[in-house]
C-alpha cells in the first residue's frame, strides 16, 4: 500500500510552489451574505494561483483515533449546522474530489496512519469558504479530519509532512477561527479582552515566525480556554504553519472581530 500512495505522489507533475492559507470562516451566513469577510475571500480567490488541487481541513471534521483523507470523486455538499435561512441549505459547492492528490497525501504520512473515507464530502467550514474563493467549484477538493485524539504537537507534525504537497499544485488551506468561544456571542457588542488578548499574542508569534508558541497555545490556560473552550476551531491553524518554511512571506487578511467573541483573523504564506 505505502508504495502505491508514494507512485500516486510521484505521479503528480511539479508545479510552483502553492501558497498555503488559514481562513478564519466564522459564521456560515458568509456563504451567502455580501460582507467584508466574504469580499475580501473573492478578492483573495483572483489574486491566488490556480491550483491542481486544494486540501483543506476543517474544523468541522472531528475523528477519534483516526485521521481520514476524503478520497471520493464527487464530494457532497455537506450542511451541517442547524437554524439558518432556507438559502443557506440550498446553496451546493460541486467541486470535483481530488482522488490522486488524497492518495498523495496518505502516502506522505508516516507520522500517523492516514486512512481513506468515501463518506464525509466537503464541510460548511470548506465550502463556505471555498464558494467566495473559487466559485466556479472546479478545482478539485479534498478533506483531511482532525483526530482529536491526538495533541496538538503531532497534528503539527502531520503536517509538516504534507508539506511536499505544495510543490504539486496543492493549495492546503485551514479553516477555523484563531477565537472562537460560541458561548460568549455578543451581537453588535465590541471584542472582550481576554479575545482581543490571544488573538494579539497569536499574531506576534505569527509575525515571530515562533510557531512552537502557536503550537502550544493551550499553555496560556486560562486566556486559551477563554479562547477555545473546545479545540477544533484552532486545531486548523497548524496545518498552513506545519507546511510553511522560511522562504515564505506573511500577510494578514480580514483583521478583526465577529460577535464579540470569533477572530476573524486570516492569513496567507507565500
């Protein structure tokens, strides 16, 4: 099997190197409603290269004991979130899957067992995003989950080994939220500053490049649980900085605050 998936990566022409993104996606009403967050993903979309392929994990595909590549050719839609308009469940990403860059993936990680699924699809926390990025939905898109199993430091050094995947055309985007606390919610109200606070400290480790503090975030005790009462929203920023090495320049896009409570905060390295 090991050497089947390093033919599948073998297989796949080199490319210049493909930036790597982590995108704040906050509620999935940006999807569909014309914001500055939705705006400034569109404007992002046209400036990027086309890639071969995009990876993106989500914070909406959680595994225990299991790290799943979604290897399928035809990805459903996935709507899973709960109360939102009618629009909102109608909308489709039919983006292609990327079976030969999924394999590819799974034979790069040794680190884990990467095991292949034909049942998730794409998540709201990927087409949401992906639908003001690409909206052409052509590009084809494959899901890797978060194994919550496992600490934070090894679903870094997964991807550090995923890392190669930049040099074939694949685009590895994370998608989370640098804060996220749902249970705080402020509608109209201004960032509390225990938000405002990790969201700071996040960004000058960013701009340190001291990922090892990205890393171990939870560290900061009691601001990291204010931030993240559960983890899954700030599990995907590691993947972009796992795959990110020296030569790649920093840049910030959609700063700022939804409902008191979710960093917007996004940023490409490229």
């Amino acid at each position: 099997m090991a050497t089947t998936m390093n033919a599948a990566f073998a297989d796949l022409p080199p490319t210049p190197r493909m930036p790597a993104l982590f995108v704040g996606h906050g509620s999935p009403m940006n999807a569909i409603e014309d914001n500055t967050w939705s705006r400034t993903w569109h404007a992002l979309g046209e400036r990027l290269p086309g890639p071969r392929a995009i990876l993106c994990v989500s914070a909406h595909w959680m595994t225990r004991g299991a790290s799943l590549v979604h290897v399928a050719a035809r990805p459903r839609t996935i709507h899973d979130f709960g109360g939102f308009p009618a629009a909102l469940y109608a909308q489709q990403y039919p983006a292609p899957g990327a079976p030969d860059a999924a394999a590819a993936a799974i034979g790069l990680v040794h680190s884990a067992h990467l095991q292949p699924d034909v049942e998730w699809g794409l998540d709201h926390g990927a087409w949401s995003v992906l639908m003001r990025l690409f909206p052409q939905a052509d590009v084809p898109t494959f899901q890797l989950s978060l194994d919550l199993s496992r600490p934070a430091r090894a679903l870094f050094e997964l991807a550090r080994e995923l890392k190669p995947l930049r040099e074939k055309g694949v685009l590895i985007v994370g998608s989370g939220n640098l804060v996220h606390n749902l249970r705080r919610l402020m509608p109209g109200g201004r960032p509390y500053d225990w938000a405002e606070e990790f969201d700071a400290r996040m960004t000058e480790a960013l701009d340190r490049r001291d990922y090892g503090a990205v890393v171990e975030a939870e560290k900061l005790g009691e601001l990291m649980r204010l931030a993240h009462p559960t983890i899954e929203h700030f599990l995907p920023v590691l993947f972009p900085l796992g795959v990110a090495d020296a030569a790649d320049e920093l840049g910030y896009f959609n700063e700022g605050f939804d409902l008191g409570s979710i960093s917007m905060r996004s940023f490409v390295l490229s």
